[in-house]
C-alpha cells in the first residue's frame, strides 16, 4: 500500500505539491481563526493581569491528571452544549487549553463564532506547560 502511495506521489508530483500546499494554507487559515498562539509567559500575563478564564477542553480523565491552577474543564466534545456555562466569559479574555495546542483552534473557531470577543490558546497545550515546570493542580 505504502508503495503505491509513493509511486503515485512520485508519477503525479505536480497534483501532489498542489494538494500539499492547498492543505498547509488551509490549516494554517483555520488556525489562525481559531484566536492567537500565546507563550506560557503570555498566558500567566493574562491570568495575572487581565483576569483571563482558562478553559481546559482535554477529557476529564485528562484534566483530572494535571491542569492549570483555577481552569475550567469543558471538554471540546461537548463545546456547543456547555455554552450557557461560558456564557459569562463572553467579554473576558478567553484562554483555550488542549494536550498539544492542535485542537484549540477548532475550539476557538466556534467560541468566536459564538460571541466570545477575545480567543487566545496555548501554544503547545499542556505538554508545553509541563515542559517549562510550570504549576499544575490534581485532582
């Protein structure tokens, strides 16, 4: 199978690159819609400072391990039914945290969609939080 995926690759690289590049642009425009990357100094300048909300949409399980200090867990599964819940969040600073930064955006997308006026999202989710040993909270 994986042959014939490289002879194909290999006897049409023109269509190959062209599909390439259109999948790159597209992921990097549904990123980029789905609110800025911040830094982990980014993130606790904004929790400190501008009292930002920081929503954790690992699974519980996931969240349960190690999370960030006054987070709150709303798994990306069920974004659109918990949006009375983050309705009061609507006009603060909204921090979106994930396992590696990649499913963020997605969330993000439909939080801005929604109303939500300021989207942000870690940038190498919770794994780039524990590789800088920064805190977490377990329970």
């Amino acid at each position: 199978m994986l042959e014939q995926i490289i002879e194909f690759m290999t006897n049409h690289w023109i269509l190959t690159s062209v599909w390439s590049a259109v999948l790159i642009l597209v992921l990097l425009n549904e990123g980029a819609r789905g609110g800025d990357q911040l830094s982990t100094a980014q993130v606790t300048r904004l929790i400190n400072s501008e009292n930002a909300v920081v929503i954790d949409i690992r699974k519980k399980e996931d969240f349960r391990t190690g999370h960030l200090p006054e987070s709150i867990n709303v798994p990306s599964s069920g974004i659109t039914s918990h949006m009375g819940q983050l309705e009061p969040y609507k006009s603060r600073p909204v921090i979106l945290i994930c396992k590696t930064g990649t499913t963020a955006g997605s969330v993000g997308v439909i939080l801005k969609n929604a109303g939500f006026e300021q989207v942000t999202r870690l940038k190498g989710g919770i794994m780039e939080w524990q590789a800088n040993s920064l805190p977490l909270v377990k329970n």
